[in-house]
C-alpha cells in the first residue's frame, strides 16, 4: 500500500514540483518551511485543489489520473485544518456525526463513544461549538475526523494555531491517535518536536520539492539534520516501557541498554518513545559509580562530527542497535582520546517521554 | 377610505404574482451565479460583475427599450419564438417576468455573494471531505450558514420587483391582468386626476416598502456569519 503523488504546478513565483511515493502506513510528517508547499501538497492528495496533470494514487486507488477525478467526498480521507474548521450552526455532537451518518454502515469501524473516550470528549458532546476552547476544537475536529473512518488521516499543522501548554495537552491524545487508530497519517508540520513525537517516516520538503524520504531514525542520524534546529541534536529511543516499580521509576528498553525513566503513574505499560538530547548524555571511559546520573549505558562510537560552535557530536550505538547521539566539546573528546568503535560509558542525565 | 377597485385588486394580484416568481427564478439563477462570483477573481467574472450590476446605474427605459428590441416581433428573440408558432415576448406577462429577472438580479447577486465571500471555502471543503456531495453540502452547511443573505436576497428581488416601472411600462404597456401592475396603475390613476386612489395605492406601497427594509436591515444585524 503506497501513496503517489506526481504534480507540476507554476504560480506565479511558486513552483511545485514532486513525483514519489511513500508507504501508506503509520504516521509520515511533510517537514518543510512555511511557504515550501506542504499545504498545496496536501490539498492536492486531499482533492481540494484540481492541478491539471497531476497524478495522486492511493493503494490501488486511481484519486487523479489523466482522465480521472475522485471528488474528495469519494475519497474516505479524514481532514483536520489549522483552525477554524468546525461547523458553527452544529453543536459538538452534530459536527461528530456529520461524517459518521454520511460514512456507510459497512465501513463504519469506530463509534461515537469510543472516539469520545480517546479524545476526551465526553463532557463536550453537547456545548455549542463557539463554547470550545482552541485544544478543544482541535480535538473534536479530530475526532470528526476519525469518525468518518477514513482510508487516510491527513493532518495540516493540526497545532500550529495552538499555544504552548493547549499543545502540550493535546500532544497526548495525537500520539494515541498514531499508535492506535490504524489509519495512515500524514501529518505536515513546521515543528521538529512534533516528528520526533510522530513520525514514523519524514518527507523532507523544500521550495516545492522533496528532498529526501527517510524513516525518522534515518533522519536523525544526519548530524545537521533539520529536525535540529530548535532543540539541538537529539536521539529518538524506543521501547518497552516496564510496569511502575519503587520511587516512580519504570524500566524502560532491552537488557543492556535498559534505563530507569519517570513517567506519570497512569502512563500504560507498553511500547512508548523518549527523546534524548545529546546534549544531555555526557561520556565517561569508566562506570562511574559515585555519581548523581543514574542511567549509564555502554555504548560504541560510531562516528565523530564536528559540528559548528566548537561542538563534538557522537554518533554511538547502544547494545540494543539503537542511535544514541552525544554532544561534548572537542576538548573533552581529545582528553579522553575517543576514536570510532571504541565503547565507553554514555552519561543520560535526562530523558522526555514523546509519547 | 381605503376600499379598493376590482382593478386595483386584479393589479395587486398580478403584482405578488409577478413579484413571487421573479423571486424564485432569481434564487435558481442567482445563487450558482454568486457562488461561481466569490470562488475566484478572473477577468470573465468582472465582466459578469459589471452585467449584472448594469441595472443599477441604467435607466430602466434604457433596459425597457433594448427588451423591447430583442423580444418584440421583429427583434432577434420575438421573431424566433413567432416563427416556432409561440407569441412574440412584448406586451405579454412572460415579457415582464423575463424584465423583472434581469432588472432585479443585482438585488439577489450582492447579498449572496457577499454572504458566500463572508462564509469562505473552509466549512464546505470541511463537509466534502466528511462525504457530503455537493447537493448535500448546499443543503447542510452552505443554506443554514447564508440563511441571511438567502433571506434578504428574496425580500430584496421581491421588493425591488414590487418597485418596478419604468421597465415594465417600455416593454409590457399597461394591459390589465397581463402588465398593469401596481406601479404602472398608481399611474394611470394620476394619469387621469384620480388621485384618490392613486394615493391609497401609493400609500400601501409606501408602508409595504418600509417594512420591508426594516425587516432586511434587522436581518442584517441579526446574521453576522459566525466564524469558528
């Protein structure tokens, strides 16, 4: 199952130019810019915008062909927008319902209460729509969305119009989503956080064109990745989150790369990711053993890269095969003599849990 | 005082008449038309902007005469209808049906283009990608959300229709139950000193045309399109 996308479009100074294709399962974020032309991208997948030409095939769907348009009510996609997009003359409920009663019985796959259960929606069902918060409307647009059942979930900035602590409570819900709704999502976004959160495969976009597909591990193994532009180089682990053990620790990943991490009592045990920053893991050439930092794990270098600004980053792999990325000075590096395929000790001193 | 003729009823009558399907038609032709307006700014829809606008800044004997021309026996439309053994449009109810469109049609095109631009792409895009066909997206999202502009589109054709003279007098004459309407009457009235009656008429016209704007303008206040 893929989706293909081929499109030649000139306006103005905007061109767009794209011929690929990706597998159509789990969640692929469209990474690019403001401007690069994600959002044409998009409505042109969707159906909301008929380029001349262009060709959108979904499994063994034909959506745009030379000779053929499946108007975007065909289509059994899922959209969410920006903001903005409930419909005001319908309460919660009715805009829940609007593509469920229009999805066929047959292909229906959730129900009202289940989407309002992993959407927390259950108190809201009944307000008027102008009564929502901006999170709020978010989620239930999400969930109107989902109700439709569709083939395809395609996500534009769903929380970009978002503030900070709204995005925060909201995140949650978006990774349950991922994880459970079975439904392939492409989610554009501008937010190197929220791929890392996400994403399973990034579409890198730039001035109308794709630069690169990769899987997520793939994309931030590149040391100048454009994930890192807000946060640094960071590492993106994933794992089996263990059951809650004494002082709130849980066990989290395979023996011999395990780490003990905080998480929230109610968080499930279960697969989870966590981010590391690198420049959170410091390196020691012996186990330290008096020392506050309580994650240490072997890890072998497999590359050094100097990075601007007088930094050092390691690429190193844990027992478990995972990328684990260090930042140290280059001064620290030359004193402890690191070279490729050495092991040495990798310090976590903090992890995030994405989701 | 206020007893009216047989022919002053037969006017009114053939008035709301006119009026009423005026106003329908309008709706039928008015709304793809203003829907096609608001969804793009080529230089084909200014063109189409400024014909159906044309009525207002005309004067109606101009918009009378050229109908005249083109619908009557010799004209272009008239003589065709003639020779496929139909009447000829001018001095017939048809005419004046066919006038009052054209004449009244900026009324209806305005309000809902304006609702239509104030509505946006969003909410219908939102509901075909829910599956709901274009019928189905004009019925549930596109009528409750311009109810306004719906709304003062049909009061304003029919107001306006109600209005009408100067068209209906060049293209339709005065021949009763077929062209005489209310307007054209009031004249006829002053034509011949009855002013009696041509104020009772004038005077329920008057009162008539007040409420109606009072209601439009209430409207107006009443249907800001909300957004979320």
């Amino acid at each position: 199952m893929s989706l293909q996308i081929r499109v030649r479009l000139r306006r103005g100074d905007f061109k767009l130019e794209v011929d690929t294709q990706w597998p159509a399962q789990g969640v692929t974020a469209l990474f690019g810019r403001s401007g690069c032309g994600k959002t044409t991208l998009m409505r042109i997948i969707a159906g909301l915008e008929h380029v001349k030409g262009a060709q959108v095939r979904f499994a063994d769907q034909c959506w745009q062909g030379d000779t053929q348009w499946l108007p975007v009510e065909k289509r059994r996609i899922g959209l969410v927008f920006q903001e903005g997009s409930l419909l005001p003359h319908l309460s919660v409920t009715g805009n829940l319902l609007y593509g469920y009663k229009r999805t066929p019985v047959a292909l229906r796959r959730l129900q009202l209460d289940e989407v309002s259960a992993m959407l927390g929606l259950e108190t809201l069902l009944s307000r008027p729509v102008d009564q929502l918060s901006g999170g709020q409307k978010q989620r239930v647009a999400l969930g109107r969305a989902l109700l439709c059942s569709p083939q395809l979930l395609l996500l534009d900035e769903p929380l970009a119009a978002l503030d900070t602590q709204t995005k925060r409570e909201i995140m949650p819900f978006l990774s349950r989503l991922a994880q459970d709704a079975g439904i392939p999502i492409v989610l554009i976004t501008h937010a190197p956080d929220e791929v890392q959160r996400l994403a399973d495969r990034v579409v890198f976009m730039r001035d109308g064109r794709i630069d690169e597909i990769c899987s997520l591990q793939q994309a931030l193994a590149k040391p100048d990745s454009p994930l890192f532009a807000d946060e640094g180089p960071s590492s993106v682990l994933e794992g089996q989150l263990g059951p809650a053990e004494e002082n709130s620790l849980r066990l989290f990943g395979e023996q011999g790369s395990q780490l003990r991490v905080h998480a929230p009592d109610q968080t499930a045990s279960g697969p989870i990711r966590l981010r590391v920053l690198a420049r959170d893991v410091s390196v020691a050439l012996d186990d330290p053993a008096r020392i506050s930092i309580q994650n240490h794990l072997v890890v072998t270098i497999r590359q050094l890269h100097e990075l601007p600004g007088n930094r050092v980053l390691l690429n190193t792999a844990m027992q478990d095969g995972q990328t684990l990325l260090i930042e140290i000075t280059p001064w620290s590096a030359q004193q402890l003599g690191l070279a490729t395929g050495q092991s040495v000790f990798a310090l976590i001193k903090s992890v995030a849990l994405m989701r | 005082m206020f007893e009216l003729s047989a022919a002053d009823w037969q006017a009114i009558q053939l008035t709301i008449k006119l009026c009423f399907l005026t106003t329908l038609i309008l709706l039928a032709i008015a709304t793809p038309l203003a829907w096609w307006l608001a969804s793009g700014k080529s230089a084909m829809r200014v063109v189409v902007q400024a014909i159906v606008a044309l009525p207002l800044v005309l004067p109606p004997t101009v918009l009378g005469f050229y109908l005249l021309l083109v619908l009557g026996p010799r004209g272009p439309v008239g003589s065709t209808l003639e020779s496929l053994g139909f009447n000829h449009l001018a001095f017939s109810f048809e005419g004046i049906l066919l006038a009052s469109v054209l004449y009244s049609m900026p009324f209806a095109v305005q309000p809902l283009l304006e609702a239509f631009n104030n509505l946006g792409r969003r909410p219908v895009e939102v509901a075909s990608s829910l599956g709901a066909g274009v019928v189905d997206r004009f019925f549930t999202v596109i009528l409750p959300l311009c109810r306004g502009g719906f709304i003062v589109a049909a009061t304003l054709s029919f107001a306006h229709t109600v209005g009408e003279f100067g068209v209906i007098l060049m293209l339709g004459g005065s021949i009763p139950g077929e062209t005489k309407v209310l307007s054209v009457l009031i004249y006829d009235h002053t034509e011949a000193m009855n002013y009696a009656a041509a104020h009772r008429l004038s005077l329920l016209l008057l009162v008539f045309s007040f409420l109606v704007l009072f209601v439009v303008y209430g409207m107006n206040r009443r249907f800001q399109v909300a957004k979320v």
